[in-house]
C-alpha cells in the first residue's frame, strides 16, 4: 500500500474522496483541522483593516502548518493512510497570501524556515513523503458552486472570488511544475462527482488502484 494526499482547490472535495479512498483502502484518513479552527471564520470574514491589524492570514497558515505537521508524522509512520490536503500545498497558500498582500514578506521569510525546519525533522520518519497525490482540478464555476453546496457561511461572501481566482489561477501551474514530492494523479471534477455519483466515486477507486500498482511495479523492475 501507499501514503496518499488528496490536492485541490478550496471546495474541490478533498474531504469526501479522501473518506472514498480511506474506506476502500482500508486506510486510516487524516483530516484538515476545519470545523474546530477559530481563526479560519475570522480569515474569511475580517475586514482588511482587521486582517491587517490581527495578521489572521499568518496566524492562520501558522495554524494549518502546526496541525498538518502533527497529521503527517502520524501517517508516515504506517505503510497506508490518506491525507486530506498535503503540506506541500499550505505552502502555496502561503504565497498567494504574501502576493495578494495578506502575508508580509518577514512573515513569509518565517514561515518557510518554520516549514523547512519540520521538513527536515520528516526525513527521520520510516517514510520521508507521500506516495501520490490526487489531485481534483477543475474548472472555477465547479470551484465556486462546490463552495457554495458545502454552505459554510463564511465562505460564500462575494467579496472572496479575488481570493479564490488568484488561488485558483496558480493551482495547475503549482502541482505540474513544483509538487516534486510524489506522483500525480488528475481527477477532472468538472466531470467526476463521488458524492451524488456512486459510477464515478467506483471509477476513482478503479483509477487510484490502477495508479498504485502502476507505481509498484515500476519500482520492482
């Protein structure tokens, strides 16, 4: 078996194929700290003045950071679990944040000795990075109904669709040019859905598996 994460733009379904893939791989499933997170709401919410004035966007990275930290030295522990979200991506949120002008540039300097720092601590783990990521790309009308199905209040102001295209503009360019840590597998959500879809939640089954023995038998050659 394999480490997997599951990529993706805020809304893309991360949590639900996670729990797909967990249950159909037997697979203990390691979950974005979300609904007990105090600063998340604020992020959203927080005029600009606030935001400026608190710093929720660092704060909250640095939150996202700690916790994911903690999930990933649990899971490389074992020879299978899936991550809903990889570290490697709270980078990204990271500078977006900083180019959008969220995150300072002395604050973004911390945060990447931070996360260097725990990378360096990964490399004494069993395994040093996940296996293969699952990436859910789609189209930003599916992004921004995704959203808005999920209906946390927080996240449907229309203030935010900045936030979410610049997120999403950067997204492919970041996990076909800088992910490095592991295979990649695109599942394209504009035509997949596994929530309301029992077909397509069997097809991403179908498709991971195939990834999996693909990747182990390249190793064996």
């Amino acid at each position: 078996m394999a480490i997997l994460v599951i990529g993706g733009m805020i809304g893309a379904g991360k949590t639900s194929v996670a729990e797909l893939l967990g249950k159909s791989l037997n697979s203990e499933v390691f979950y974005e700290n979300v609904d007990d997170n105090e600063i998340l709401p604020l992020f959203y919410t927080a005029s600009e003045e606030e935001q400026h004035l608190k710093r929720y966007p660092f704060l909250l990275q640095l939150d996202f950071l700690s916790s994911r930290f903690k999930s990933i030295k649990e899971a490389l522990h074992n020879k299978n679990n899936v991550l809903d979200r990889s570290i490697y991506e709270d980078w990204y949120f990271a500078k977006v944040n900083t180019e959008l002008g969220r995150i300072s540039a002395s604050e973004f300097s911390i945060y990447e000795k931070l996360l260097n720092n725990m990378m360096e601590e990964l490399q004494e783990l069993p395994k040093k990075s996940p296996d293969l990521m699952v990436y859910l790309q789609g189209s930003f009308e599916t992004i921004l109904y995704r959203i808005g199905l999920r209906g946390r209040d927080f996240e449907q102001d229309q203030g935010l669709m900045d936030y979410y295209k610049a997120l999403w503009q950067g997204y492919d360019n970041w996990v076909t040019h800088h992910y490095k840590e592991s295979d990649v597998l695109v599942i394209n959500i504009d035509k997949i859905d596994v929530i309301n879809n029992s077909e397509d939640a069997d097809f991403v089954v179908k498709l991971v598996k195939e990834k999996l023995v693909e990747m182990e038998s390249r190793i064996n050659e």
